[in-house]
C-alpha cells in the first residue's frame, strides 16, 4: 500500500473493503473507525455480475449521500476487478470527482516470485475463459499469463472451479502451439505476510488434473526461440548508416 493510498483511506468519511482475507479486513479497521464489508455480497450460486453491480450500487448510494467514499480492494484495483472501474465511472457520470490509486497487483507479484521480466521474450496476458472464445494469435517464442484458469470456460459468472472437461478445452486449445510435455506453471500469489506463494509446475498435458482454483493462474514460458526479422534488420542497418552519414563532419 502506497502513503496516498493509505492517506485517502484516513480521509474517508467511510470505507469499503473487498479483501483477501479476514486478517486484512482487521488491518483496514485499525486504519478507519468505519470500514464496511463488501464480502456478504458474494453468496454460493449467485453471478459475480450481480454482485459487482451490488458493489457499485452500495458505494454510490454513499457518495450521493455527500459523504466521501473510499473502496478497498486487494491487489490492484483496476487489475480483473470491474466494481472498481464501474464505480469511478457512474461517480464521474453523475458529477462527482473520482481516482484510483495503484496498488500491487498479481501481475507484479508473479513477475518478482517467478523471475520473470516480461521485456526479456515479451510476454501476452488473457483472461482464461476469454483466450478460449476468441481468435488470438499466439507468440510461442513469448510468455503467455493465462488469469482466472481455474474457472475457465464458465460463463455463468457463478461457478469457483471449473470441471476437468472444461479445461480439456482449454489444453487442447494450447495444444495448436505448444507441445504436449511442455513446461507449465500454476502460479498463486501469497497474500499475507506469512504465506507463501503457490508455484507449482507440470506438463501442459497434466493440466487437467491440476488442482486449481480462483487466484490460479497459468504461465508458459517460451517454447521457441525468437526469429529474426531479416528484411527489418536490412532496414535499421540501411538507416544508421544514413544517420552516421548526415551527422559525420565535413
């Protein structure tokens, strides 16, 4: 947590809270005399869409109030969260001055836990369920971030794991670019201070009987190297020497 972040949460006339875990919910109150749950909007069966319109509704009831409202949520706010980004966006809507802070998300965790820096082979990032209804073009020379693996193929917004048939689909979807007995990982940030992050690898034939769940997220390392662009390599030599030439003294 950033000092602003932690300074828009002491100013607050009243505070959100969507967290991890019911220790950090603690941390939150010793911060605000009035930090308020948003977890009781989840229930077994129910849409997250429904929820997350129960979100925004439940922040903004407040701000028309004419109170100043401050929403917690874990990691990055902006990061696979859309309460957040529908709420700043009604609030903007209707008149009222509204940010977000950054925080740490998944995304920064996984590259610091697994060694990874994303401009060393590039690296493409999708939603699971997402990658598997849509045409995407794969770079199998990059890494590839699958998010929210463990519910992929679910379109009900209701389920919190998938069934080994589902993520058949989605092996063998991969399976156009990657080899069988290529190197995956199941990767899962840590949360408190005493946990440890999940990182568990396996054959991308073997994801199937991975025990997977909502903060699973599946990294492929590069399967291939890199390939030269030639002609485009022709092009930057042909321009240095240009610019060596025009800048060369007379």
């Amino acid at each position: 947590m950033s000092p602003r972040s932690r300074g828009e949460i002491e100013a607050a006339d009243v505070v959100f809270a969507a967290v991890s875990d019911p220790l950090v919910e603690l941390w939150l109150q010793s911060m605000h005399r009035d930090v308020r749950s948003l977890q009781p909007l989840y229930a077994p069966d129910k849409s997250r869409a429904d929820t997350y319109r129960e979100m925004v509704a439940t922040l903004l009831d407040e701000v028309r109030a004419g109170r100043r409202v401050c929403g917690v949520f874990y990691g990055h706010p902006g990061v696979f969260a859309q309460a957040p980004h529908r709420a700043l966006a009604q609030a903007r809507d209707e008149g009222f001055e509204a940010h977000m802070e950054p925080g740490i998300s998944a995304e920064d965790c996984l590259y610091a836990d697994l060694g990874i820096d994303p401009g060393t082979f590039g690296c493409q990032h999708h939603e699971a369920t997402q990658f598997m209804l849509y045409e995407r073009r794969i770079d199998p020379s990059a890494y590839l971030v699958l998010w929210q693996v463990g519910i992929a193929g679910d379109r009900s917004l209701r389920r919190r794991v998938t069934a080994p048939a589902y993520l058949a689909l989605l092996v063998e979807r991969l399976l156009r670019d990657y080899p069988p007995e290529h190197a995956v990982i199941v990767y899962e940030a840590a949360t408190l201070p005493i946990a440890t992050a999940r990182i568990e690898g396996m054959a991308l034939s073997r994801l199937v009987d991975a025990r997977l769940n909502l903060q699973s997220t599946l990294v492929i390392p590069p399967a291939q190297a890199m390939r030269g662009d030639p002609a485009m390599l022709e092009r930057l030599d042909l321009l240095d020497r240009d610019i060596a030439q025009a800048q060369a003294p007379r």
